[in-house]
C-alpha cells in the first residue's frame, strides 16, 4: 500500500508495511506502536510522555497562555483561520491517515478532516461574537454587565473513532476564547495527533506565536491521570466510555474543577406507521454500520411500530446483504474494520449474550478471514430481534450489532428509546406532524441530540453537541458552547458621586 501521505504530514516512515514494527529504543515502556486495523500492518511509534517532559509542557502552556490571552479574540481568530487553510491543504493525506490507521471509510476519513475545517470557519466567526449581557442597577449611577474571561489551560482528552474532528471542536474554540490547550490523544491512534500537531507547529512559526498555545502529550490513562489531576487545568474536556467519564468527572471535582464530557450512546430510531420507508432505511443502515458501528451516535436500536415491523425486517436484512466490506481507502466498500482485536472480542461476546438473553439472530455477524481481511479486525454488520430490557440491549457496544425491536403505541416506543442510561443521540422516522412534534416535546426524547427523519448519526458544526443521564452532559462545537471554555464575570460601575449601599446602611462618615 502507497504510505506517501505519512510523509506528507511530516511522519517518519519507519519499518512501515512490516507486521514487527522492530525499534531501535530502550524500553518498550517509552513508546506506543501504531498498527494499522486495516491490514495489521505497523505504521509508526510516537514516544510516550514522561512526567518530566509533561511539567515543560504545563510550563510552556502557562506562559504561552499569559501572551496569547492579550491578544484579541478577532487576531486569535486569524490563526485559526489559517490553521483551516492548512487543513484544506492537507486534506487529503491527512483524511487518509486518519482511514489508515482508524479504520473508518475514506469519504468519512476525508469528511472528518472537513469537520476540522468547518469548526475553524465556526469559530472565526465566533472571534467576533464572544457576547455578554448589560444589566439596569437598582443603585442610581450605577451600570451592571457581565463578561466572559478565557479558563487558561484546557486539558483536551480524546477517542480513537474521532482521532482529529473532537480535538479540533474543543480546541479551536477554546483558541478564540483566548485559552491555551494540551491534548491527550487516544493512544490507538496517536499518529493522527502528530500530524495534527505538525500542521498546527507550520501556523504558529509563520506567526510567531507562542509555542504552548497547542500541545500534545502522549500516553495511555496514566499520561491522563497527569491531567485530570492537576490544578492548573481548570476545564478537562473528555471524550470517551462512560466508565471512563465517571473517573475523570470524580477526580476533576476532587479538585473543584470543571469537567466537559462526552460519553456513551446508546441510540434509537423510532419507526412509525407513516414514516417513508425508504428514508428509513438509508438513515438506519447508515447510522447503524458507519464507521462500522464505532460512533457515540452510532444506531444501536431499531424501534418499529408492529404493523410494519415485518417489511421494515426484510428491508433491513436485504440491505446488509449488499454491504461491501473491506479495505476502507478502497471507496467502493461501505464498511472498514474495527479498531483492533479487543473491540472484535467485545463484538462477538455481545452477539453470544444477545443470543443467551432471548434475542434472535436475523442477520447473522462474525469474523471474516481470507485475502484483505488479514488484520482480523473485520466483522459482518449484525442484526438481532430483541427486547429493550435485555442486559445487553441496555449496554453499548462499540460496534456493528443493531437490535430490532417492535412496538404498539408511540408513547411506549419513546419510553422503550429513553429507558436507558445513555442520552445522546435519537430519532423519528415519521410523516405525522403530532408524532414528530410529541417525539420532540418535553414529554418526548430525553437525549440530547433528537432528529426527526434523519438518523441519529451526521450531527452539524453548527449546533451544540452532546447529551444526558450517562452520556455526560457535556456540550461542544456549535451554537453557545464556547461558554464551557471560559469564566462568567458580572462587573458593577459606578459613575455617580455616591455609594449607596445594600439595605440602606449608612455611615456617618
């Protein structure tokens, strides 16, 4: 396979295309290898970051943050304006690096990268709106505003299945608001932060801006632990599982800083009666095999109104088998692989205790082997009858299992779909202006993402993202979540002679 594009972006090929990945270093401790889920192959290493080289790059920040607050929000606005140019340029090689060593498609490789670049024009908009509120005293002469401050340094943690597009949400807003960033990549694929990071290394030495404005460090949950502990990080803004969002919310709180999470899903499309069944099917086989099944806001349950449960089943089932898995840089399949062996081993322990919970297999998973499928990582998009009170059904899988589940009324179909711990993403596939409008009502879905004839993956740049319960209620990219990055400050001004103070005390000065 041409690697080109690792040079590209400024990454050593090093021993890539060989299944050894045999370094010259001293401890295996001092490295993380990268191998790619496409063909199992090695791409590269990136070193892991020492508690030492982590103080430099806390010390670093600190100072950056002291220059870069002073800057004004539309000049801090101009360098991320320029960091979505570099990414235009880049698109391509980074896009496929990102398929190369996530796994995803490579049209969702290169939308991802788009993503990026959107939240740069996002937020070069934003430089100009970081807006507060005037308010009327009740003192005479007196005039009440608030504003908004940048935090200082925000601790970035993200995930494997958005390698680039979750740092770029936090960071380029927290840019603008005037912050300084250090971002802990997921150490599955950390050579995507490298490349990120060596573009974002072309922006700052062409504007001489301080280099602790963006950094990253490298690691597993230990190099994490120096974030979530550390007191000169006052907002950790973390992507991940649930179980992992409970660790750091506790830990940040233990300290009385602010945590940004963004965690588990567990979505649902509500099928009903008069929905369009072809909307229903490209927005649910999409939403539930994209990324093969590897998004937060991935379709996990399917819940279709019974009279036209059996049509929507042999839709479903006819449309996996058309599904063309393989090689995801190879744009004519829709489907790549997992992220690595442990992900298959939770895929297929899921499928055996749907089974031992009284689901039934309609089409059916496993592990495909032979030519291209070499990595052992690619696994048939599965769909199983089941019940949303099955153990497993309440559980995410981080993978392509899709459970059918029928329903009678819609007011039961919404209880079915928020009856359970996560709350991101969910769905209607409807035609009846009252379902859609119940399904969006206070009395409707509990999550925080509700779509009504999409599916419950595809969210825009432009509004807020995130959700409830387990899911963490965290929000980014769009609409107000820049105030996450920054501190509230309510400001009195006393223009007049006098001070009245509050209920009328007075001294006889």
């Amino acid at each position: 396979m041409n690697l080109d594009f690792l040079k590209t972006l400024g990454l050593e090929e090093r021993n890539a295309g060989t299944s050894t990945g045999a370094r010259a270093y001293e401890s295996e401790a001092d490295y993380i290898d990268s191998y790619s889920p496409v063909d199992g192959k090695y791409i590269g290493s990136v070193s892991v970051t020492t508690k030492e080289q982590y103080e430099t790059v806390m010390e670093k920040a600190g100072e950056a943050f002291k220059v870069w607050r002073k800057y004004t929000a539309p000049q801090r606005g101009e360098i991320v304006r320029q960091y979505g140019e570099a990414l235009r340029k880049y698109k391509e090689p980074l896009g496929k690096l990102v398929s190369y060593e996530m796994g995803k498609s490579l049209q969702e490789g290169y939308g991802e990268v788009q993503e990026m670049i959107d939240i740069c024009d996002f937020a070069v908009g934003l430089s100009r709106q970081l807006y507060g509120l005037t308010m009327h005293s009740e003192r005479p002469n007196h005039r009440m505003y608030e504003q908004w401050h940048p935090f200082g340094i925000v601790g970035i943690i993200s995930a494997f299945n958005f390698p680039v597009a979750v740092w770029s949400w936090n960071s380029m807003i927290a840019f603008v608001c005037g912050d300084v960033c250090v971002w802990k990549g997921s150490e599955k694929t950390p050579l995507c932060s490298v490349a990120c990071q060596n573009i974002w290394k072309e922006v700052v030495e062409a504007n001489d801006i301080p280099e602790g404005v963006g950094s990253i460090i490298n690691g597993d949950y230990k190099v994490g632990e120096y974030m979530t502990t550390d007191k000169r990080i006052p907002l950790i803004s973390a992507t991940g599982s649930t179980r992992m969002g409970k660790i750091v919310a506790q830990t940040v709180a233990g300290r009385l800083g602010r945590s940004l999470l963004e965690l588990g899903g567990n979505n649902a499309i509500i099928v009903t009666e008069s929905s369009d069944l072809k909307v229903v099917l490209t927005g649910s086989v999409f939403g539930a095999v994209g990324t093969c099944g590897q998004r937060c806001t991935t379709t996990r349950r399917l819940i279709v109104h019974r009279s036209i449960y059996n049509t929507v089943k042999e839709n479903m089932a006819s449309a996996y088998t058309q599904l063309r898995i393989g090689n995801p840089l190879d744009e004519n399949n829709h489907v790549g692989p997992l992220i690595d062996k442990d992900a298959v081993n939770m895929y297929l322990s899921a499928l055996e205790q749907a089974v031992e919970q009284g689901g039934s297999v309609l089409v059916e998973g496993g592990v495909l082997e032979g030519e291209g499928y070499e990595s052992g990582c690619y696994v048939k998009p599965a769909i199983v009858e089941a019940h949303n009170n099955m153990p497993i059904v309440q559980h995410e899988t981080f993978a392509p299992i899709l459970y059918l589940i029928p329903y009678d009324n819609l007011e039961d179909a919404i209880e079915m779909q928020n009856d359970v711990p996560q709350g991101l993403s969910s769905a209607i596939m409807t035609n009846n202006l009252r379902e859609a409008e119940l399904f969006l009502s206070c009395a409707g879905s509990d999550c925080g993402i509700a779509n009504v004839n999409i599916g419950t993956s595809g969210a825009e740049i432009g509004g807020a993202f995130g959700g409830e319960k387990e899911t963490g209620g965290g929000r980014e990219s769009g609409s107000d979540s820049w105030k996450a990055y920054m501190r509230r400050q309510t400001n009195t001004i006393n223009y007049g002679a006098e001070v009245p103070l509050a209920q009328g005390i007075k001294f006889d000065f």
